[in-house]
C-alpha cells in the first residue's frame, strides 16, 4: 500500500481547515491532494485529535506485531504437526511408545503415563 505523504498530524491538520469554514475544493488545492483523498482521510480521522491518531497508529503498530507472532506461531505448530505425523513409525529416544515427541508426555508400553525424557 502506497504510503501517505503527510502524517498523521497534517492530515488532522488538514481536516481541522475544512472544519473551520473554508471550502472542501479550497482546501483540497491548498494541500494539492484530490476531493477523493479528503474523504477518505475524513472517513479515518474525522473527528480525531491529534493525540487520538497517534495512540490509533500505537495501536495499529502493536496489533500488526500481534499477528506477525501469532503467524510465526502457527507456522511452528503445523511444521511440530508434520515432523509427528511422518515420525509416527519411528521409535522415540527413551524407547518407550513409538509416537512421542522428545520432552513429551507419553503412556510406556506398562499402560503407565507420564514425562520419559
């Protein structure tokens, strides 16, 4: 996505000039962005103040942080689900079942479960 060339600060800046009586197309020519621009930074930050956009983009930051983890995470929990699955057949380190994973819970051939490694 193609990144803005005002921040978040002008462009509440810009919003406040319409809001105190010039014209939309006044404005518009003033900063040289288009009427479609205008809208679409009213529909965002209509009615934001200045220290509401930067507590929005904090919040913003910290949720794309959230999902990039929580992808990585998921990424590891299919890749451990793969390594099992072709393991399946292979017998584990401490020789007592067959399918655990290493430092796993595990039922020994006793019928007994618990932590082998």
């Amino acid at each position: 996505m193609k990144h803005s060339r005002f921040t978040d600060e002008q462009i509440i800046g810009i919003l406040k000039e319409r809001e105190n009586g010039l014209k939309t197309a006044d404005v518009c020519r003033k900063h040289g962005i288009s009427e479609a621009t205008f809208y679409k930074y009213k529909a965002k930050f209509g009615g934001m103040e200045v220290s509401d956009a930067r507590k929005l983009k904090a919040l913003e930051d910290e949720n794309a942080k959230l999902k990039k983890l929580l992808a990585e995470i998921m990424l590891d929990n299919a890749i451990l689900k793969d390594v099992a699955a072709k393991n399946g057949d292979a017998p584990c380190e401490a020789g007592c079942c067959g399918s655990c994973l290493r430092e796993a819970w595990c039922e020994r051939a006793s019928g007994v479960r618990g932590f082998v490694h």
